[in-house]
C-alpha cells in the first residue's frame, strides 16, 4: 500500500473514531432514581410540589424530588451548552462547573455558577435566568446573562467561586462569595433591564484567620491556593438575624478531608457577623455548628439553609466513611436555641 493510500485509510479511521466519540457524546444519558445522592456544593429550591438540588458537576449537576428522600438524578447536567465566554474568563475552564446557587425573585429564578480552576483565583461568577424549573414546562429556559463578576491573578485578593445571593428586608439583593485569600466577599446587586450586576465593590466580610496570623498553616490542596482556609458562603435570614454559614479548612480530599461549617450572625445583612462570643467573623470569629463525627462521616461542609414548607433545612455534603470518602448529600432540619441554629439530630 502506498504511501497516499495508507494516509487516506488512516484519516478515515481517524474520522471514523471522531464520528463515534461525537455520536457517544451525543448519546443522552439516562436519568436514574437513588436514596444515597453522591453529590458536591448542594443548594435547593422548591417549586409546585417537586425539590430540585443543584450542584457541582458537569454542566451543573441536577437532581428532583418531591419528598427528599428519593432522587431522580439528571446525569446531562443543567447546562448542556457551556457560554463561549466562560472559557475566555477562565484559562483552563471546560465543563466542570461549581457551586451553584439559586434564588427566587421578582418572578424569576435566578442560578448562579461558578467558573474555576483549582487552587487558583482566576474565576469567574455566572448568571442565568429561567421563568421556571421545570423542564415539561414550554416556558422553560435558562437564558445567559453573562459573567457576573470575575477575579484575575495578580490582580485580585479574593476569588470570584461559591456565589450566594440574599435578599434583605428592604428588597435589596446582595451576593457573597469567596474562598481562600483574604476570605468571603459581599456587595450588593442592582437590576439592571433584565439582568443583574454588581452595585458596589466588594468587601471583606469573614476570615478563617486574620492577615498575617501564625495559625494560617500551608494549603495541603494546591501550591497556587491561598492560606485563609474559608470559603462557601450562605446568608439565612431568620427572625430578627442573618446567619453568615461558611465552610472552614479543606474539601475534596476525600477521607483526609476535614470540613467543617461555622457560623456568625447579624442584626444588618452587611455584617458584621459575630460568633457566640462575640467576635467578629472578619477576624477569624464563629461558631462551630457541623463537623464530621467519625462515624459516619469524615467531614462536612459547603452547606445551604432553608425556610421550606414551615421547616428550617439544612444542606451539605459529607465525606462518606462507609464509602471510602465519597461525597454524599447530607440534609437535617433545624432548630433554634436563644437565636443560634442547632442541628437536628
């Protein structure tokens, strides 16, 4: 066989294989019922009798219910067409989205995403827009919106992953983020036609540890990553408080895992945040409410926190110690003590 002849076999095995990588690609992924959710980063919301879980995944992974107990879970993903500016934001960004949030407000759902690579704080905060959750719906439609806010390397002291958007008392709408770094930011949120933008800068809101401190030990995830061991931010509000939750230390390794989430409260949604002693979150203050108790679980962390159906939820994941590390969706109810959330066993 000839040299062209041998080229021309070789690119329609080539192609071939292309063709079938496309079609298996292509193929739709079959959705499938589960008591024991594998799940990262859980947020929920609740529409017409059915819950919806959102979470870390490819495309953003979704999972319904409508009595929490079984899941149909969605392996597609939320988002089967990625927004070509994610990957211009985000050197090395493909699919793999994290920690959603979702939030109903002035007659829409609105689902944040966030767009990373780990360890480093090159990130990006998406915005989509639906008038419903329900994909029978002929009214449904995730619409994009953009890039919310972003951060750069070099530029920024804070990392633009783990959005989470409140609404206070007088309508206004504010978002937390953060992870690492100089900690969990806030900034309040404007309309603007139909979409949402940033209405201010942002601004230190919590800190694992203050700058400088000596217990602030080197990250044992990534080189690039910063030492201030916080992220995942939720806002709750509650009778007369807010309750800042946020995750302490490290995620996503498995059994060596050692999560864990705290928790701070305020009179103002701005903060500040003080733990049961009465230190300010912003240096390093809160009060511990969930961490893994050896038994069946390793860890937890990266939590929501609910008012559904006159029931106060608690949400997060947790490193199975059964199951070697993996991580499965842990939900409790709530209860309050003079004003402090207690999980119910």
């Amino acid at each position: 066989m000839n040299a062209r002849l041998i080229a021309i076999a070789v690119t329609a095995i080539m192609t071939k294989n292309v063709m079938a990588q496309e079609h298996a690609q292509r193929k739709p992924r079959i959705p499938f019922k589960t008591d024991t959710m594998m799940v990262h980063d859980p947020v929920m919301a609740y529409e017409d009798g059915t819950y919806y879980i959102y979470s870390t995944g490819m495309g953003i992974q979704a999972a319904t219910s409508t009595d929490r107990k079984t899941w149909t879970v969605h392996p597609e993903g939320l988002l089967r067409d990625i927004p070509a500016w994610t990957h211009d934001s985000v050197p090395g960004f493909e699919r793999h989205i994290w920690a959603p949030d979702i939030i109903r407000w002035h007659g829409k759902w609105w689902l944040t995403y966030s767009c990373s690579t780990f360890g480093k704080n090159g990130s990006a905060i998406g915005l989509m827009s639906n008038s419903t959750l329900n994909p029978s719906s002929p009214n449904y439609h995730w619409e994009d919106l953009g890039c919310l806010v972003c951060s750069k390397e070099g530029r920024d002291n804070w990392n633009a992953i783990d959005p989470n958007i409140i609404i206070d008392e007088n309508d206004q709408g504010w978002m937390v983020w953060g992870s690492f770094w100089d900690g969990i930011q806030i900034a309040p949120l404007e309309t603007s036609g139909s979409t949402l933008r940033l209405a201010g800068a942002p601004r230190t809101l919590a800190r694992r540890h203050v700058p400088g401190s000596k217990f602030a030990e080197p990250n044992p995830t990534s080189q690039f990553a910063g030492r201030n061991a916080i992220e995942a931010p939720f806002i709750m509000k509650k009778g007369r408080y807010y309750y800042l939750f946020v995750s302490w230390d490290y995620c996503c390794r498995g059994s060596k895992s050692n999560y864990r989430v705290a928790v701070g409260r305020s009179q103002s949604v701005a903060g500040p945040y003080l733990d049961k002693d009465g230190l300010n979150m912003l240096y390093g203050g809160g009060y511990l409410l969930a961490e893994g108790d050896k038994k069946i679980y390793e860890a937890m962390g990266h939590c929501s926190a609910y008012t559904i159906n006159g029931e106060d939820l608690f949400l997060c994941h947790g490193y199975s110690i059964e199951k070697g590390g993996a991580s499965l969706l842990v939900q409790k109810k709530m209860s309050w003590q003079d004003d402090w959330p207690i999980l119910v066993p």
